[in-house]
C-alpha cells in the first residue's frame, strides 16, 4: 500500500523538471509519474503539492554542529530541527577541536568516530554522519583510514592552518591512504606562514579590530594553499576536496586542475555568494559576526564564484555552519581579531539563499541547484539513498513555494546560535514542509518530527569520477 502520495507538484531532478505525481512505500520513493492519481484511493495520506516545487531533501556535507553538552543539551538536536526548516534533510558534521571531540579522538579517528556517534545517539532530527578531522596530535591516521571507511565514514578532513593543522608531508600521508582505499580527503586550504606573519604584523601596529581579519588571509593566502593541496594530491594520485572556496584566485587554481583532468572538487558558500567584506567595517562587535575563515571578499569575487557554479568548476554549495554566538563566543572581539572564533551559522538558510540568489536571481537554473545541493554532495560524499527523486531511494522530499517572499531574521531561526549573519536580507521562495523517509518534519512550516527519528547514516564510497 502507497504510504504518501505528492500529488501535482513540479518535480525538480538534475535533469529536468516536470508535474508529477510522487508515491512512497516505506519510507522510499516507490514511483515518480506523471499522474498517480489511481493510488490515491488507497494511499494512507495525499498531499496536494499543487504550485509547489518538489525537491529532494538537501544534503549539507560542511558543518560543525556542536554535540550536546550539560550546559547545552540541545544545541545539538536544535541544529538538526533548523536543518529541517530549511529543507536539509542529511548532513555531515566535523569533529574537529571546538567542537565538542576530546583529546583521544583527536589522537584516534576510530576514537572520534564512535565518541562522536555516542554523543549523537537518539539526538537528531533529520538523518546525520561524520567526516573525521585529522589533527596533528592524530598517532596514525593513515594506518585508521581503511577501518574507518569500512565503518561507514569515507571523508577525511585536514585543516592547514590553526594549532591542530597538519604539515605537508602529513596531508601527502593522508592523500595516499585515502586514494589507495577509496576515501576522499577534504583540505582547508590556507597559507599558515603568511597569515600568520600578516596578522602579527596588524597587531604589533594596534590593528587589532574585526576589520583587519580580512587583510590578514587575503585572496593569495587561500590561492596558494590551495595550489599546494592540488600539486599534493597530484603527487598521491588522489582525489582532493577543498572546503569553502572563497575567492577567484584560488577558483582559478581547482579550474586549471580540473581542465587538466584531475579529481578535484571545490565547494563554496551562501556567505561567499551573498556578502562581501563591507561587513567588517564601522561597528567592531557587528563585524566580529562575520569573522569566518577564509573572510569574507571584495566585490566581484561573489559573481566569480556564481559562474564557477554555473559552469561546473564548483561542485556544490555548503553551508560551514558554526553555531557559535554572538554574545558568548563572538565576544572575544574585544581582545584582537585573530581571538574572535571563526565561523557564522547558516544550516537553516541555505536552500532559501541559493533559490533566491541563483535561480530567481538568474545564475543558475532549477535543476542546477538541485544538483547543487542535493545530487552531487549525495554521489561525492556516498550518500547512496539520498540526494535524488528516483524509484528505490529514500523519500528525503522538500515542498518548496516558489511565489513565497520573506524577510530572514535570527529571532525566527531554529539554530543554536543567536544570530544570522543573514538578518534582514529578503528571499523569493521557502520551505512549506520537509519529509524525511516519508514522515513529515516539517509540515506547512511547523515542526512535526520527533527527537531521535533521525538516523547515523553509513556511507559507501563516494563516486568520485
């Protein structure tokens, strides 16, 4: 018996789109026709999606939700409802330091993967997994690496920069172990030499506000970073991921890479799209908002970036959501920008801005986001049920108004931070109901999910060609 039957929406796929009618049968896609309309006696529950775009679930592949703790012991679970409410039905999370790991996961990737697993156990909203961070205290990463992908966790990451950062020779490790077994490396790719240098150099002249965070990782410090990890993962014969590709410099180096026909892959970010450096000048405390890593650039670089996203340079949006606050963690502006925590929250307005930036705003087409967004982040990151609206896969489903038109405020946002980075900016298109497996989470924009529905999710190999 059909569970759900979505009847009369515009059914959006990387290919096309087109009304159809979509049933579900246990929580998977059963059919995708042009008119079900003979289920409909028999099915559970119909819901008209009659103007509607129907889209499959989001997958963000580039957070770092926070685990519960005692004093938080929602900030997690929240993260996973603000998921929902912006059409996110999967997503990945780092457990990088900072955000809740111990010392012995950052010493172990199988330690990390099952502290992490444990402290999200029963917690999630939507369905969830890891990447494994790398850090420099890690004992043997390398030799953890195939243990970890046959438990279902094939995504490394490796940051450049900060304290646990990793040297050269130490990411060329990780490249090699991760393409001899399958996985895929993700690299924060930023010169640690010179933004240091440049940042000592803002301090010893009292240049210590949230607007010289910018000038000091400007566009040549992520170009080069990122030049190195390509000629890395060149010498490894294996397949690189860069995480929040911020500037045209370093887009330039992923496009000469991928035209000599190497496996590398580029995501970039609705703050990167939306906002440009501006935001650092006039008032410290608003500007320490905006303090993420890479910063924010010039204009220009935003619509450099929507054409690498057009043309395919760019693979895919994420969100590099960071639920820190303004008035806890952000606060540290009043010391000097380089003590100000890095990151902005965004796990709730991805999809909104990407709609109304890329497709109302022309860059992009329909089916472009929606590959985006959902195909290749599932196909790289080995999401195999999700990331489409096709027969057998799970029922990640999202009923989005186009003709919708609102205004994003923090004070309406479900994250477990306290502010957007977003506020104020007006959006055509939102979310009316997310399903996740054939159950509503979501439903006419009320939260109808339930604490623990979300699932671990296994990965397989990523399809990385």
């Amino acid at each position: 018996m059909t569970d759900l039957l979505v009847r009369g929406g515009i059914v959006v796929t990387r290919d096309r789109s087109a009304r159809a009618d979509v049933a579900v049968e246990g929580g998977r896609i059963a059919a995708v026709e042009p008119d079900l309309g003979g289920l409909a006696a028999s099915a559970r529950e119909v819901v008209d999606a009659t103007g509607l775009l129907v889209l499959p679930g989001v997958v963000d592949v580039h957070t770092h939700a926070r685990v519960a703790t005692d004093q938080r012991p929602d900030r997690f679970f929240d993260d996973t409802v603000a998921a929902a409410f912006g059409g996110t039905t999967t997503f990945l999370a780092f457990n990088n330091p900072g955000t809740g790991a111990s010392p012995a996961a950052a010493r172990s990737l199988l330690t990390g993967l099952r502290e992490w697993r444990a402290a999200t156990a029963g917690d999630a909203a939507v369905d969830v997994a890891p990447s494994l961070v790398i850090t420099a205290s890690s004992e043997d990463a390398a030799a953890e690496i195939p243990a970890a992908i046959e438990a279902g966790v094939p995504t490394f990451k490796a940051f450049m920069v900060y304290d646990f950062g990793l040297d050269d020779a130490t990411i060329l490790g990780a490249l090699e172990a991760t393409g001899r077994h399958g996985g895929l490396l993700e690299v924060h790719c930023e010169n640690r030499a010179i933004l240091e240098a440049l940042t000592a150099r803002h301090l010893a002249a009292g240049e210590v506000g949230p607007r010289y965070h910018a000038s000091s990782r400007p566009p040549y410090v992520e170009a080069e970073a990122t030049g190195r990890a390509i000629a890395l993962a060149r010498a490894a014969r294996a397949p690189l991921y860069v995480v929040h590709l911020s500037s045209a410099e370093a887009l330039a180096e992923v496009r000469t890479a991928r035209a000599e026909g190497l496996p590398v892959f580029a995501e970039t970010c609705p703050v990167y799209l939306d906002l440009t450096e501006d935001r650092y000048a006039g008032d410290p405390e608003a500007a320490a908002r905006f303090v993420i890593s890479p910063p924010l650039r010039p204009a220009g670089h935003p619509e450099a970036l929507w054409a690498g996203l057009a043309d395919g340079d760019l693979a895919l949006v994420a969100t590099d959501h960071v639920p820190d606050r303004a008035a806890v963690e952000k606060q540290s502006w009043r010391e000097s920008f380089d003590r100000v925590s890095n990151g902005a929250p965004g796990i709730e307005t991805l999809l909104a801005l990407a709609y109304d930036a890329g497709v109302a705003g022309g860059r992009i087409t329909l089916e472009r986001m929606v590959d985006l967004l959902s195909t290749t982040p599932a196909r790289l990151f080995g999401f195999a049920s999700k990331g489409a609206l096709a027969v057998g896969l799970d029922a990640d489903l999202v009923l989005f108004d186009p003709a919708a038109r609102r205004t994003i405020r923090g004070a309406e946002l479900h994250h477990s931070s306290d502010y957007t980075p977003f506020e104020g900016r007006e959006v055509r298109g939102a979310v009316r109901s997310t399903i996740l497996r054939g159950s509503f989470v979501v439903r006419d924009g009320a939260f109808v999910g339930r604490r623990g529905f979300g699932r671990f999710v296994e990965r397989a190999i990523g399809e990385l060609a």
